[in-house]
C-alpha cells in the first residue's frame, strides 16, 4: 500500500479549528454563564476584545509556523523561542491538556445525547451514548483526515445556520435598533462588575483556534494554509460568537439579561429559538447541540492524536506511537490508544457514579482549558523571544506578540483564579 499525498486544505483546517470550538456549544453552554455572572449585556464586547487578543497572537505565531513547516503545535513553537527544557514541558502538557478536553466533551456528549434521546422516548444511559461516540471518534479519527474534515464540516453547517436562523429571527421581529442595542458596548457595561469573568468565558469559547499547527504533515502548502487558517477561523469565530451574543442581548433586554440568564441558564438559547423560530427549530437546536459536541470531541480528538504523534517522534512517548497509517496517513496507533484512555475514562465515571456534566465535563474540560490557555501564552513568549533573536520579523508582529502573550496570562490567571466557578465544582 502506498502513502497518501497531503490532502488538507486551508478550508478544510479551517472547518476543524471551528469544529474544535464548539459555536452552539459555547452559546448553549458559555455565554448564559458570562451573562449571569459576567458583565451582562457587556459580553459581546468581551468576545470583540479576547477575539482581538488571538487575533494578535495569531499575528506572532505565524512567524513560528512558517519557520517549522506549520507543523508540532506548542511543542515545536516553544522549541524555536524558548528551548528544548521549555518544549518538552510543552508537549506532555499539550498532551495532557487536549486528552482532558477531549474526555470532558465526550462526557457533555454523552449527557446531552441521553437527554435528547429520552425527549423523544430512547431511554439510553449516559455512558452507552458516550461510549457509542468514542467508538464513533476513533473510527473516524482511525481514518484519513479528510474524512473527519468533511464530517465536521456538515456538523459545523448545521449549527451556524441554526443560529443565524435565530439571528435573523430576532433582527427581523424586533428591528436593528432593538436586536443591537448599543449599550452592550458602552464603557460602563463593558468594564462594569464581571467583566473579567466575562473575558475568562470568552477565552475558554475560542479553545481549538491555534490547532491548525497540528496539521500541517497532512496539508498540501502547509506555510500558507496553516497560518491562513488560523487568521480566517479567529476571525469568523471572533465576529459570530460577538453578534450572536449581542443579539441575544437585544432579545432579552439589556436590563433583564443577567437574571434572565441566571433563571434559565444552559436552556436560554434553546429558549430564545423556541420563541423567535418555533418548537421544532429549538428541538432541532437540542439535536445539533449533539452533533456540535461530537465534532468538537473529533477536532481534539485529531489534535490530541498529533502532539502525541510529535512527542513519540522526538522519542518522549513510546516510539510505535509515531507511526502514520500506511493507507490513511493518520497517527492511527495514538489515536488507538486516546480511544482506549477515553472508554476507560467514561467506566471510570460510570462505575463511580459521578455526574456526567457536573462531575465529569466540567473538571476535565477546566483542566484542559487551564493547560491549552497556558501553553497559548507561552507560545506567544516564544514569538517574542523569536522576533528578537532573528532578523526580519517586523516590529508589528513584535508589539502584537507581546500584547497576545499580556492578554492570555492574564486570561490565565481569571481561569485560575475562577476555576471554582468555570467548573462548577
């Protein structure tokens, strides 16, 4: 059998970074939290602000990403600006990190797939719809690349174009003046109590942007499509999540969108599509919020494959596991072993009796967020470490390298300092 030449292209990386950040469920599950407990109608501006930030250390990072063939991620970004002790810390991180995430989505999509089910009179556990999508994840992440790139990517169509429905909806009930009330991005809602929740929830929305660095063994111009990728997916998800939440805003009023918030929480949007778009458009909205999580536990799922395919190149994890397919080009026998780690993960859970969201997503996704968000910054040090050291590297992607890395530690410290509240626990 012979080796597949690369088959990704710059849509198709964009589809899993967008896939990794999950849209309707940040909406469902993120934003009411950042208008409960955040700075209310000030969250799209939040979003405009974090978005901004990525948007700069994306900037710095393609510096990193031309210079290593847009491939390795953190590992190799630290490896150019900050050493071998620092990349290697790096990489079992990345590891680690995107393996939690990972096991907390298949935990939310095992309980929200459970609910679905049972509204429509399918009794199945929580644990048999999470291991009937880990088995569904390794299969596909077994398989070439661009399979699970086409798969997310009518997963990712679906859920956009529910809630630009609503967006619609919304605008056209209630008028542009009411639909985007510009209070939302007054100083004195915007910095008012919580805005540094706010930001923290933001942050934790845009998880999976910086993967398209994993990508790039399998991309047909990986110094171009990699970084081409990543402005393209920061900023789609930059302007989405920021009108999106805006008009929600406008739906439910900026004075009353904070307790309102607080009131439904993770049902306010399947709430709003119920009274802008009917019954049926909120049920399909739950079943979407399925398949939104599934394709966000395969984009990590993929991400998670690829450090460790790194890492056992370099001879840090068991070298069998650097091994591509010979047919599909995948990092199949990693990917083998991430789908043993998350059955194991989900008996463990079961057995123990813990709460597939509550006990479950909320830990592992916060601990994977944690460790994603810190090595974020310390690929944007590495950038500035890089664009001092080498020739060529303009003071433009400098500044923007020194203010990604200012604003991510700082996101960094709001999810420690709030790691009671991002988790629940």
């Amino acid at each position: 059998m012979t080796t597949r030449s690369p088959t990704l292209t710059t849509r198709h990386i964009v589809y899993l970074i967008v896939s990794a950040a999950a849209p309707l469920s940040a909406m469902a599950g993120t934003v009411p939290l950042a208008f409960a407990f955040g700075n209310g109608a000030g969250v799209p501006a939040a979003f405009v602000l974090t978005g901004l930030v990525l948007l700069c250390f994306s900037a710095g990072y393609a510096v990193i990403a031309r210079r290593t063939g847009g491939h390795g991620g953190f590992y190799s970004a630290a490896m150019e600006g900050l050493g071998r002790p620092m990349s290697v810390v790096s990489g079992y991180v990345a590891v680690a990190a995107y393996n939690l995430a990972t096991i907390g989505l298949l935990g939310a999509f095992g309980y929200f797939t459970s609910l679905a089910l049972a509204d429509h009179g399918a009794h199945l556990t929580w644990w048999v719809c999470a291991l009937a999508g880990a088995a569904a994840v390794g299969w596909l992440g077994y398989r070439e690349i661009g399979s699970g790139a086409r798969t997310v990517a009518v997963m990712m169509v679906g859920e956009l174009a529910i809630l630009c429905a609503l967006d619609v909806a919304v605008v056209v009930r209630d008028g542009i003046p009411s639909a985007l009330p510009a209070a939302s991005f007054a100083p004195h809602e915007v910095f008012g109590p919580g805005f540094g929740v706010s930001v923290m929830f933001a942050a934790i929305s845009f998880i999976g942007f910086e993967s398209a660095a994993l990508y790039g063994k399998e991309a047909r111009d990986p110094r171009r499509s990699v970084v081409r990728a990543t402005y393209v997916a920061v900023a789609l998800i930059t302007v989405f999540y920021a009108l999106t939440s805006w008009i929600a805003v406008g739906a439910l009023g900026v004075g009353e969108v904070r307790e309102e918030a607080g009131r439904q929480l993770g049902g306010l949007f399947f709430a709003l599509t119920d009274t802008y778009l009917g019954s049926a458009a909120a049920t399909g909205m739950q079943i979407m919020l399925c398949t939104s999580l599934f394709a966000a536990t395969l984009a990590l799922h993929s991400a998670a494959n690829r450090y460790a395919q790194t890492l056992a190149g370099d001879r840090l994890l068991p070298a069998p596991l650097a091994e591509s397919h010979p047919r599909h080009a995948s990092p199949y026998r990693a990917g083998l072993v991430q789908t043993a780690l998350n059955v194991a993960a989900v008996a463990g859970f079961a057995l123990a009796g813990r709460d597939p969201y509550t006990g479950m997503t909320t830990t592992m996704l916060g601990l994977g967020t944690l460790g994603i968000v810190a090595l974020q910054a310390a690929a944007a040090l590495s950038v500035v470490r890089v664009s001092r050291r080498f020739a060529g590297v303009s003071w433009q992607r400098f500044a923007a390298a020194i203010l990604s890395f200012a604003g991510l530690t700082v996101a960094l410290w709001l999810g420690i300092d709030n790691f009671a509240l991002l988790t629940g626990s």
